[in-house]
C-alpha cells in the first residue's frame, strides 16, 4: 500500500470526465484502490475518487462517521435518538445516482483537492445511488443528508465537477481555519 500524490485544483486531470472500468476489477485497480483508501484516511478525508490521485477512472471510495450519516435531514417523524451507525468504507466502481423528491439544502463541504478551504454547497437531500463493487456485485442504496451529499461530491469528481461549481453563495467560500469567526458574525453571537 503507498499513499498518493493527490491533485489539487488547477491540475487538468481534476476537470476531466472520468472512463469507466471493466469488472470485477484487476489487480492494478485492486492496488489503486487500496492506495486510495489509505491515501484518504491519512489526509483525514471522508471521502476520494480516483482523478483526486491522477487516475481518471470511475471509481469512488467514502465512509460516513457514525452519528454524521443523517446530519441535516430533516426527516418527519424521525426519532433523533435513533442510532445512526455511519456507513462503512464503500468502494464503488461506475458509480451513478438519481434524486428523490425535490428538496436540496445548503452544508458546510471541504475537498482534499482543495485543502484549508470550505464552502456552503446545495445538494439534493436524498438519492439513490448504485455502482460496483470490486467483484462486480452491484450496489444500491437510498442516502439522505450527510451520505447522500458524500455521494453526490464524489461522483462529481468523475465528472470534472468540483464542489465551487456548485456553490451559490461565494461569499461562504472560506478558510477552514476562519469558520469560528464566520459563524459568529454571522449569527451575531
Ligand atoms: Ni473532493
């Protein structure tokens, strides 16, 4: 296992879409993507596609923290005791989603091609998302707040996208350092 090189924004390979890959996955992509899991938790990411590392192929690989996977949804009815488990480390090869319902919300997002900065990104708030594992089982879940925006981050990765593409509000792009400040200004605390 090595940890990798990661792109940071500027570099070409971070813009352009991403090839598909044949499964159940061969050994270089196996090797890949061990690289890439060891290579996001080192960089204390949540998250890593594998343009990040300069290998434009669609493959993605995220976990959500315990108590994070259902941050910011607002779910009628839901129990806000209910466990909350995380979602284990996932690796999806051609990954794709689709949106349920209609409603989007506005987080706080960080990227490891963009490290020390964060920004307030609108994401769909649920999806169902689907792809490949690397023996070519497939897999489909539903996600909502915190995994689903995972999701959508990552799979914008394979399309050239990074998360200031989608920002609205560019006055919320800030150091990550500074968000103390921000919020207290911004809530007058
Ligand atoms: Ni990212």
């Amino acid at each position: 296992m090595a940890i990798l090189k990661i792109a940071r924004m500027g570099q070409p390979v971070l813009r352009r879409p991403a090839a598909s890959v044949p499964v159940p996955a061969d050994d270089e992509l196996r090797r890949l993507i061990e690289d890439m899991v060891e290579t996001m938790h080192d960089a204390g990411g949540t998250g890593i596609a594998a343009p990040q590392v300069y290998v434009p192929k669609r493959v993605i690989v995220f976990f959500v923290e315990a108590g994070r996977a259902r941050r910011s949804v607002a779910e009628p009815g839901a129990d806000p005791a209910a466990e909350d488990e995380g979602i284990s480390l996932t690796v999806l090869i051609n990954p794709d989603y689709e949106v349920i319902g209609e409603t989007q919300a506005d987080d706080w997002e960080g990227c490891l091609s963009i490290p020390g900065l964060t920004g307030q990104v609108p994401r769909w708030q649920r999806i169902r998302y689907w792809g490949q594992d690397p023996d070519g089982t497939q897999i489909e879940r539903e996600a909502a707040g915190f995994h689903a925006r995972v999701v959508q981050h990552e799979i914008d990765h394979l399309n050239g996208v990074l998360y200031p593409d989608r920002m609205r509000r560019l006055d919320t792009l800030i150091f990550t350092s500074e968000i103390d400040s921000y919020l207290d200004e911004d809530t007058g605390a």
